[in-house]
C-alpha cells in the first residue's frame, strides 16, 4: 500500500514501547504516577535516565536506575534503563515509537514545546506523548523534594518508599 497513513502504523506483532526519559533524581511519586498512565496506552515503558556529564546529581545514574526499578516494581511491563546523548538515538535503540514527557501547570510547557518540536525535527517517526499529573502531583519536582530533604522537612509523602529511606541514608538519618 501507498497510504501513508496505513504504511506508518505500528507493526502489530512487536510490542508498542514507549521511552519516559528524564534525570529522575529523585523519582517522584509523580512520575510513578506517569509510567502507570502510559502503560495504559503502551505496552512497554522504559524509564530513560539521562547521564548528565557534568553534573553528577544526588544519587548516581546506577543508584537511580536502582531507585526506579525498585519503585515501578509491581509494574511488570516497565523497566529502568540510563542513556548517554541523544534522546532519540536511544529511543530507536530501544525501538520506541514514542516519547513520554510529564506535564505540570507551571512554566513546564514552553521547554517542553520546544524539546518536542526538537525531537521530531531529529526523529520524525517518535511521537511525543504528554501526559499531565494528577492535580496533587503538579507542583512536586525532584528539586523540591531535594531541598525539603536537606532543610529535614517531610519529603516522603512525595516519593516512594525505597527513595525515602535511601535518601535518608544518603543525608545521614535515620527515618522515623
């Protein structure tokens, strides 16, 4: 067939994978939220953490890696997984059509766009998916969890169980 609405379908014997890339540092209760959404839609996810080169975070890529494996676990068709470069190179590594991408209310929208805009103009053939939070979930960020954990504020409310007791194992306390 010549159509090319039917030539670009995806083929239906091989799983829809999708990549949810992202520094994850720490993964958020959001972002769980997130993956478990886009598994509604996908048939795999992967959780793409990026290596930053010159920024090491606060858990390492492997710990993070760690952090989200254990965190998506009662996720059986979600996995973790760390990349270097471009997004999209990893994406068709991993044979993904798409990109998933967290949207909250505030100023995520214009960066978003224009990574978007970005990818497609690389990659043509990965679609981006925006997926937005629930309403509780829109103003959390792992920067903020990071600061509330450094000011010995209550950040677990904010993230999985095993990111809280390794966070405060990484800060140096015993969690209540």
């Amino acid at each position: 067939m010549n159509d090319p609405a039917v030539r670009d379908l995806p083929d239906p014997s091989r799983p829809l994978t999708a990549v949810y890339p992202g520094s994850f540092d720490p993964i958020t209760n959001g972002h769980v939220e997130i993956v478990e959404r886009a598994l509604r839609l996908f048939d795999r996810v992967i959780v793409g953490v990026g290596r930053h080169p010159t920024k090491p975070g606060f858990f390492t890529v492997e710990e993070r890696c760690a952090l989200i494996a254990a965190s998506i676990a009662h996720l059986p068709r979600a996995r973790a997984d760390h990349f270097e470069g471009l997004m999209v190179n990893f994406c068709r590594h991993r044979g993904a059509a798409a990109i998933i991408r967290g949207l909250r209310a505030h100023g995520d929208f214009e960066p978003e766009f224009q990574m978007a805009l970005a990818n497609r103009d690389l990659a043509p053939d990965i679609e981006t998916v925006f997926l937005i939070p629930r309403p509780e979930q829109q103003f959390v960020s792992s920067s903020l969890v990071r600061e509330i954990a450094h000011h010995g504020g209550d950040f677990e409310r904010y993230v999985p169980a095993p990111v809280a007791l390794a966070m405060h194992r990484r800060l140096g306390r015993v969690p209540v």
